[in-house]
C-alpha cells in the first residue's frame, strides 16, 4: 500500500495486489489495494509495468508457471525482485525453500536453442545470420549450426564466429537428404539437453532481434512466422522460422523425412 500511495503521489496510475485481508485492512491506500492472488489477478491487461518484491518466495513451485502466465497477461514489462540460495536473507527467512538465479531465469525465460543445418552454399548470408543470432534480445538461448558442407573449408572459415559442428553428409544432387541429417542431429541435440524450444532458423532468414520474444508468448507446440519469397511473390511457411517445443519433437524424427518432400513439407504433412 505504500509504494502504491507514494507512486501516485508521483502521478503514477499504480494499483496494488495483495492476499492478505488483514494487510488489505490496514493499508495506507485502501482505495488502490485489492485484494486477491497473483495465481488469478483480478485486474484486466493494459499495465505498463508489473513489480512484486519478496512475493515468489512464497510461491509453490508448481504454481510458478501460472503466476507468470497472469503477470505477463495483465502487463508489457516485467520487473521482479526475489531472493535466490547464497542470499543474505533475514533470519525470518531463511527456512524458505529458495532457488538458484538460473532457475529463475528458466522460469521466466525457458532455453532455447536456436540452430540452423548449413551447406557453403548459403555462404551470402551468413554473417548476417550470425549478427542476427548474436543480437536476439531473448535472454536464455544458445546456439549451434550443424555444418554439411562437403569439406572442412566452411565451418573454418566460420567457426571461431558461432558455435558449429560438422557432419559428413551425402552430397548427392538432392540436398533434402543432408538437410534431413543435419535436422536430425539437432533434434537429438535439443532433447538430449535441457532445452525447452528449439527456435530453426533457417541462415537466410534475418528476423529482427525481438522475433524470439514474439513467438515464444505463443507458448505452442509450433509457432512459426511466414516471411517474403526471395526473388519471387507470396510468402514461403515452412519450418524455416519456427519455434518447437520437446513434446512436438520427441514425437517427429528427422530420419524418417522423405528425401522426396524434404524437411519442410515432410513436417508439415506429419504434423
């Protein structure tokens, strides 16, 4: 109640949240304070800003999830402060069940890898898709780009830039078949370790850097954006600016990918 009073004094439209009746009772600003739970905000969105301090202490770790589904609902950003294990809490509060500051982060923020197959083809772009990469304003993610190029010549040219691996691949005339295997180590990479999305980006596609951002609200099994037909009209809606999450991919194996289709209609006709 009081930092919402104080704020208002400062011209601020600040509302308070607050569970318990008794602090609802006595509050310095009982016309602002409603009470209720952050699990199920009794407010509509349109908020600018939505601050808690010392409130996810206190919150089940099963619940976590709902509560910032509801924080981000009613507000644009987010600005929390919560104590972590090695902090230096006050006696009274140090029989709280507390996390590590990368729990945290995976709460609000799950990992994301985003990667990408590469041939020395698609050359033209990618130091653009490196600075693109680099720039994503998403806070969690790491990156790889799984090489298929005939030679080594490529991912040494590239490889002190963004993280990448090599695999020999067939280079026949139809390159859907190393496209599938590099698809393939990447899905094995993503389930394999603690990821929550995998963001396929495809090395020439540029997106602007807030793209993650956008697409991870979804909170889908499949989210993807379409983006401009190069040299042609109409938009292409592959899966070459998608975001995945483990249930959609544990269930869809690149290696069973008809070299025919390639990965794309493949997976969109098996999904």
């Amino acid at each position: 109640g009081y930092l919402v009073k104080t704020l208002r004094e400062k011209g601020c439209d600040a509302w308070g949240l607050e569970i318990s009746e008794y602090a609802i009772q006595n509050s310095c600003d009982l016309e602002h304070v409603r009470l209720g739970d952050v699990r199920d905000i009794p407010f509509a969105s349109g908020f600018d800003v939505i601050h808690s301090q010392g409130l996810w202490e206190y919150i089940p770790d099963n619940d976590v999830q709902k509560a910032i589904t509801e924080c981000r609902r009613v507000g644009k950003f987010q600005e929390h402060n919560y104590d972590t294990i090695g902090c230096d809490n006050p006696p009274e509060h140090q029989k709280l069940p507390l996390h590590t500051t990368d729990w945290w982060l995976n709460q609000w923020y799950p990992k994301v890898l985003v990667a990408c197959p590469n041939h020395e083809c698609k050359e033209y772009s990618f130091q653009e898709w490196i600075n693109c990469v680099k720039n994503l304003t998403y806070p969690n993610y790491e990156i790889l780009v799984v090489d298929n190029s005939p030679s080594l010549d490529f991912i040494n040219r590239w490889k002190d830039q963004i993280p990448m691996i090599h695999i020999k691949s067939d280079q026949s005339e139809n390159p859907n078949i190393r496209i599938n295997q590099s698809m393939e180590v990447l899905r094995r990479k993503f389930i394999e370790e603690n990821f929550v999305y995998w963001f396929n980006l495809e090395s020439d596609v540029i997106v602007p850097s807030n793209a993650l951002d956008l697409l991870i609200i979804h909170q889908a099994d499949w989210v993807a954006h379409a983006y401009p037909n190069r040299g042609a009209l109409g938009l292409i809606q592959g899966i070459g600016c998608s975001l995945f999450n483990r249930k959609i991919m544990q269930e869809n194996s690149f290696e069973y990918a008809s070299p025919a289709s390639g990965p794309d209609a493949w997976f969109w006709e098996k999904v």
